[in-house]
C-alpha cells in the first residue's frame, strides 16, 4: 500500500482541486473542504460549482454525445476495458484516498475497488450486445424493426458510502450503451470521484463524455440536472426524501429515472438456521461499512426458540471488533461520516432503551474520539422503537423476536422500504415461502452479502426504481425506438 503521495493521488490530495468540465479541468475562485472522518484533518479543498458551471457541464455533454454514439460498440468496449485496467491498476492508491475521505477500512475500500472495477470490465462486454429485434409484420408489405439506442446526457448524482463502486455502476453502462454522463459526487466524497475520472480520460473516454460538478450545498446543481431538458435520465443514489423531491423535479421533462433510494432491511432468524452462519451473515450485512450501507440489515428478527442464542453469539461477534482509523490494518469498525450520523445512532439506542430495550454491547460513543461510535447489539426490542421504523445508517444492531414464519414475514414487510432483506433458515419450503412472501427487490438466502455486477440491484415501493447492474442495468440506459417499413 503507498504511503506517498503518487502522482494520482497528489492530483486530487492538495490545496486546490480541479473540477471535470468539457476537456477542460476547472478551478474556481469558491472551493469547499474536503475532511478525513477520522481525524478531522483537511485533505483538499474542491472546486465549487454553479448551477451555470452545472449547465456548462451538460452542454459539453450533449455535444460529446453527437459523436460518442456513433462510435462503433467494438471501440467503446475497448475503451471501457482500458478505463477497468486502469482501475485495477491504482487499486491501491484509490483503496487508500476512498478510506482518508469516506473512513471505511482499508480491506473494505479495497474491495469496494474490485467491485466498482467489475461493473466497467461487465459493461465493456455488454457493449458489444446491444442488439434490436426484427418482428413479424402486421401486414404483407410491411416489417417491423426494433433499434435500442443511447437515450442521451445523464445525470449520475452519487452517494458518500461507496464514492466509486457508485460511479462506475452508473457510468459503465451508460457509456456503453453511447451515453455521456455528468457526475455530482456527494460533497463529503468528491476526490475518489475525480480521480476515476482522471483513468477515465486517460483511458480514452472522449471529452465531454465524462464531466464531474461538485459542489458543497448540492441543491443548485441537483435542480439543475434533474430540470434541463438536454438532459434525458437521472440516475441517483441516496436518501428516499431527497429521490422523491428529485423525482418530481424532473416530472417536469418527464425524465428516464432510476432511483436506488433507502432500505429498511429485515434479517430473519429461523429456529432451523446454522446460527454459527447466521451470526457470519449478519456481522458482514450489518457491520461493513460501519453499517453505513444502503442494503446493510437494519432490524433482526430472530424465532423465539434461539432469540437467546443468536444474541449471545452476535454479541460476543460484534465486542471483538475493533475500532479505528481505517488505515489501521487491523480495523473493522471505521468512522461515522459526520456528527450527524452519531447523533442519530445516539438517539435511536437512547429511545429504544427508555421503550423496554436492553443493551447488551456497545451503546455508547467510542474512546477513540468524536467520529467513531462503538458497535452496538439491543435485545428485547419493539415495534414501537424508532429504529423499527428508521434506517439507522450506523453500527447498531437491534434484535426483535417473532413467533411464527407467517409473523416474521409481517414484521419484514411492515415498511414502506422495499431494498434487502436477508434470511437463514434450512428448511427449503420455509426459505420458498418467505422469500416469496417478502416485498423487497433482492433476497439473500443464508448470505449476508449479495452485491454482484452480475445480478440486478434495485428495491421496490419506496425503495426505487430501476435497476442496476447485470444486463438489465444496460436497458437503463437505452431507448427503444419501432420502425415500420411499408410499401414493400
């Protein structure tokens, strides 16, 4: 792992950082603070953009597209493979600035590069499969042609928890398909962003076909990509209550959208399960990421017959891990990304408690200083709890008991989150009962981590739409377009 700046890294790590824009990298009179969570220290200060910088961007973009998508598939597919090269190449370097600007631990960032580089080595395949259809004719002279194509500029607006596997899941496709892309990072994460898209560019990705606009109060650039009408799909990840207002905003074009929005994730416990697998499954879906993951379970739901033992062994799991700067080798638990988030780790585990709920571990703000917060289990907790109904987004994992398959299933589904939801069981009309019972877009079955570029990632009711990766996440980003030819 470096411990130097390389040049990579010192392009994104000093006083001033640049802006993507066109072909041109931009500073700007305005930056903003870019901070390591764990320390507090300054990493770079980002230029900030206007909603003008915003709509600069989405001209470059829509210029770009004009020639992007005549290119042939084959060169497009060349490309995105040098762009996943290059990835893959710096790993290390941006395994390291992912961890000094999000906090998560360096194994984790690490890993979070592979699977972002995955989903640019599976597109650059899949652009070379975009295929039509030839359909049968409705009459003697006639036949009936179906093309796909590049449904235009997109706006790709990013989240903090995963500054690049968010990124190339979104733009890998969508340059396949001969999109151009504008990127808004989250203001805490901006330098992982810029500096994929630095490989980008030096991969050969055209001018204009990547553009990056960051900005500290994202509000003006968001009304901006979610309103020009040069722009034709809204790609966001992030909270429900920001996707909602985004969505009506671009009601007013009638924008293609996918929205990968907040979860609510059940993690059931039958009295059948391997609890020794249980307890694996649930430390890796509740604790990567200091549980700062959109799809990390936020409510156990354990059968009485093992409530006791599972919280037992999740318990002792969960004291053992081990707290720290993220680019600390031997860390699991990194920090939070701002006071904010403790405060509400704070403020569920306060209610829960004065409600009847009994703390087991944790609890309490970690020694190691303001960002951190120590990882926590509450047993006996209650539908009536805030965090039945909240998404925590931290190191807290409450245990709620059912009874019966039949009020599991109503206890997962009572939310209007509809993302994950994670289940450990070994009877298999059990398991075909539930999962087909639960009302979520992905179902782990005794496995607690189930991202992969190679299956679709999307919830359902107020969880989103679209979906994300595999070969439907191709589709995302194309048009179908029917031509009928007559007079024949």
């Amino acid at each position: 792992m470096p411990t130097a700046e390389t040049p990579l890294l010192s392009s994104v790590l000093n006083n001033q950082v640049p802006v993507l824009i066109g072909d041109q990298w931009c500073q700007r009179d305005s930056c903003f603070n870019v901070t390591n969570p764990a320390t507090g220290d300054l990493l770079a200060r980002v230029a900030e953009c206007s909603a003008e910088d915003t709509r600069t961007a989405v001209a470059a973009a829509e210029e770009a597209g004009k020639t992007w998508k005549l290119v042939p598939a084959r060169q497009r597919a060349s490309i995105l493979r040098r762009w996943f090269e290059l990835v893959t190449r710096h790993a290390d370097e941006l395994a390291r600035l992912m961890t000094l600007e999000q906090g998560k631990p360096l194994a984790e960032a690490l890993g979070e590069v592979t699977y972002g580089a995955s989903f640019i080595e599976f597109f650059s395949e899949e652009a070379k499969r975009i295929a039509g259809e030839t359909l049968p004719g409705h009459g003697p002279d006639k036949r009936t042609l179906v093309l796909r194509e590049p449904v235009g500029v997109v706006a790709a607006i990013t989240p903090w928890n995963f500054p690049l596997a968010m990124i190339t899941r979104k733009c890998a496709p969508a340059i396949a398909a001969g999109c151009t892309v504008v990127i808004k990072p989250a203001e805490a994460t901006p330098l992982t962003a810029l500096a994929v898209a630095r490989l980008a560019r030096e991969a050969g990705v055209p001018a204009g076909v990547i553009n990056v606009v960051a900005a500290s109060s994202p509000a003006a650039v968001g009304e901006v990509l979610s309103t020009d009408p040069r722009v034709r799909k809204l790609s966001f990840t992030g909270s429900t209550a920001v996707g909602k207002k985004l969505l009506a905003q671009c009601a007013s074009t009638v924008k293609k959208t996918a929205m990968e929005l907040g979860g609510n994730a059940p993690f059931i416990v039958f009295d059948d399960a391997d609890l020794d697998a249980a307890v694996d499954g649930a430390i890796a879906s509740k604790f990567r990421n200091a549980g700062q993951t959109c799809v990390c379970t936020n409510r156990f739901l354990v059968q009485s017959g093992v409530y006791n033992a599972f919280t037992e062994k999740l318990a002792a799991r969960v004291a053992g891990l081990k707290v720290g700067n993220g680019l600390d080798a031997e860390v699991t638990i990194g920090p939070l990304i701002n006071s904010g988030a403790i405060d509400k780790v704070q403020r569920h585990i306060d209610d829960a408690v004065s409600k009847g709920a009994r703390i087991v571990t944790g609890g309490r703000p970690h020694e190691m200083g303001p960002g951190f917060f120590s990882p926590t289990v509450l047993a006996d907790v209650t539908p009536d709890m805030i965090v039945a109904g909240e998404e925590t987004f931290g190191p807290l994992a409450p245990v709620f008991r059912f009874d019966t398959p039949e009020q599991a299933i109503a206890m997962a589904n009572d939310t209007p989150s509809g993302l994950a939801a994670y289940l450990y069981a070994t009877d298999y009309r059990r398991i075909w009962h539930t999962l087909e019972g639960l009302e979520y877009g992905m179902v782990g079955v005794n496995d607690g981590l189930i991202s992969t570029e190679l299956a679709p990632f999307g919830g359902v009711k107020e969880s989103g739409l679209g979906r994300e990766g595999s070969h439907h996440g191709l589709d995302e980003f194309t048009e179908l377009k029917y031509v009928c030819l007559g007079g024949l």
